[in-house]
C-alpha cells in the first residue's frame, strides 16, 4: 500500500529568539501564526517572565533562555550562545528567526556552522543609532565591523521593516542581495477596529517603554507648554521604564510626572484598547522606530497620530492622510500640533478613517503573515 505523500514530507520547523517573551508576544506573534497556520512547527527561546502561558497556548513550544539586555559581558554571551546552539542541536530547525539587534548578533554567531536558514530581522536601530553617548558611539562601531561579516553569510536573510534602517545597514556594507522589506509584524485590525471619541476633554495616548529616544520627555514639555495656556488637555501615559536600556526615564522622575494636573501613569496594560477607547489622539515623538506597534494599533483603532518625522515612524504616520508629523525633541513644534488637532473634530475624525484604512491596506496581520510564510517558503 503506497504512504501518503504527507505522511513522509519533513517536518518544517522553524525557531524563533528574542530577547523577553513580552517582546515576542508584543512583535512577533502574528508571524508566528501565520507560521503555524502554514504548517510550521513552531518553537520560541526567549527569557521568560509572564508570558509563558500566552505562548504555550498558542500551541508553540517554549524554551527558556538567560538573555541579559544590555549587559556587555563576554561571559554572559557565551552561556547565551551555548544555550542557544543547544536548542538548535535538540529541535533541528529549518529556520532560525532571530528578533532585534542583540539577537542577531548572538544568534548568527551561534549559528556560525550550523546549515539550516537564517533569518536576521532588525526591528529598529535604537539606542546604538540615536544616542550620541560614549557608550552608543562604542558599540555602533563595533556592530559596523561585527554586521557585515554576520549579515552577509550565505544562509542569512536580513529583514527591515522601513527604508531607512534598510539604507543604514547597506552603508554599514550589508548585502543588498540579501535583504527583504516587510512593513513591521502586522496588526489584527479585526480585534482592534475603530471606536467612537471619548467624551470629556482631549486625551493624548502615549504607548511604548518610557525612554528618551521614544521622546517622551518631548511628550510631557509639550503638555506643559498647553496646560501654561489654559488648554484642558490631558494625557494617559501606558508604558514603564526599562532598566535594562540606557535610555530609560529613572521611575522616580515618572511618579514626578503624576503630581502634574492632567498626567495619569497606568504602566503596563494587557489590552490595548483600554488605552485607544479613553483617548482621542496617538502621540509617540519617537527618534526612531523599526515600525511602531503602538502606533499600528490606535490606527486601527481609528486614532489620529501625531508622532516625529523619523525613521519607522513616517511609515505611518502620512500628512493628511493619517496624522502629523513634527521635529524630533521639539515640544513646542508638538503642542502646536496637538492643540490643531484638540480644536478640529473633523480633521480628527478624517485623519483616524485614513489611519484605519492604511492598516487594512498594507499593516494588517494577514498581509504581513502572506509576505512572511512567502519568505519562509522560499527559504525552504
């Protein structure tokens, strides 16, 4: 009796590394989906906190990684590498899906003899291309003779999601062969869909890690600068610091942020649409972005976005389709926009339609998940 061809055909496998398990959660599930829904096996190494449960009941396969962000000691690399590699020796996969810039670096060394695919997603450039500190200056030189040589080996396929980090990293000597543009993870714009104004005064939505390269210092000047001309404008702010990144915003300058009128601090939310449905505007005068989630997320939820003229963030954020864009730290460039957007419903209520069809267009999940099972299969 002759086997059924199914029944024989290789299990493809495909792993995926990230730094947190948040951070996989917040930007790499809807790949890993439609992965899955492709007929991936799908496993995910990644430091665990609380997201364990989220992902095991997405029927991945979980294994625990010691990744310490920030940390530049070589013996901490090393035990990351070997743990890696003994993934990759244990699960056999055919691709490796390494997420940011830390995990690109490590995982490619770690992948150095190893024969399956690899691919490389830098999903921003962050600290070590915004900061003009000692240290960042340190570190971009060393990743500009370190990247090449990772990024140009023959199983490797280098993922960006906006031009500009593309442009960066081929003048840093990527391979142009080599690399693939798709615009960000995707967003489920069937969960997240449009939702009527909040009633009360105008509220700014702030989402994303409290560092300074998200410009959220930027963010609390400009609501000072409307509250001093009597403008009843509030702002929520959902989001902590994070320690582990040199840019951070120190906690105790935060809680100073809450004694001001018309600032609430919420930390971390599991939903995001508890934020969208109290706020009438997007706000993020990020640096620099690979492509924002936050910002993908009240477009489809119909927000209007003001967010930098910046790397990552003009890719959705479109003048007079579906937001404003202004001057990186220029808080009084920021309230000027804002207060034009308090002051015309109408225009809010235009901007946030073209947000919301620019999800549908080109950002929502279903199409970022077909351009990415397309690139797995070629792969393979």
């Amino acid at each position: 009796m002759p086997m059924d061809p199914e029944s024989i055909r290789p299990i493809r496998r495909i792993l995926y590394i990230a730094n947190e398990d948040f951070a996989f959660l917040m930007n790499r599930l809807p790949m890993a989906r439609a992965a899955r829904d492709a007929g991936f096996e799908v496993h995910v190494a990644t430091n665990v906190n609380s997201g364990a449960a989220a992902i095991q009941a997405e029927g991945f396969s979980l294994h625990r990684l010691q990744l310490q962000r920030g940390a530049l000691s070589p013996l901490a690399a090393f035990s990351t590498l070997t743990a890696i590699r003994s993934v990759e020796r244990k699960i056999k996969p055919s691709i490796v899906h390494h997420s940011g810039l830390q995990c690109c670096v490590l995982g490619s060394l770690a992948a150095v003899d190893r024969d399956f695919a690899v691919v490389n997603a830098i999903t921003g450039l962050g600290f070590i291309f915004t900061s003009a500190s000692w240290r960042a200056r340190l570190l971009k030189l060393g990743i500009a003779r370190l990247l090449p040589w990772l990024l140009n080996r023959s199983s490797s396929t280098v993922l960006v999601q906006n031009p500009d980090d593309r442009d960066a990293l081929l003048k840093l000597g990527a391979d142009p062969r080599r690399m693939r543009l798709i615009a960000g993870s995707g967003v489920n714009d069937e969960a997240l869909r449009p939702m009527p104004e909040p009633d009360g005064p105008i509220t700014l939505g702030f989402a994303g890690r409290l560092l300074v390269d998200k410009g959220i210092r930027a963010l609390v000047a400009a609501h000072d600068i409307l509250r001093a001309q009597k403008q009843d404008i509030r702002l929520i702010i959902a989001g902590n610091p994070d320690p582990a990144n040199p840019a951070s915003v120190p906690q105790e300058e935060v809680e100073t942020w809450t004694k001001r009128p018309g600032i609430k601090w919420i930390g971390h939310i599991s939903d995001i649409r508890v934020l969208w449905r109290a706020s009438h505007i997007a706000v993020l005068p990020s640096h620099r972005e690979g492509l924002p989630g936050a910002l993908l997320e009240a477009a489809a939820c119909g927000r209007p976005l003001i967010a930098t003229d910046a790397p990552g963030c003009r890719e959705i954020v479109r003048p007079d389709i579906s937001g404003l864009l202004v001057p990186v730290e220029e808080p009084e460039a920021l309230a000027r926009a804002i207060l034009q957007l308090a002051m015309s419903p109408s225009l809010r209520e235009r901007l946030g339609r073209g947000a919301r069809q620019l999800v549908q267009d080109e950002f929502s999940s279903k199409i970022v998940g077909r351009a990415i099972v397309e690139l797995y299969d070629q792969l393979i």
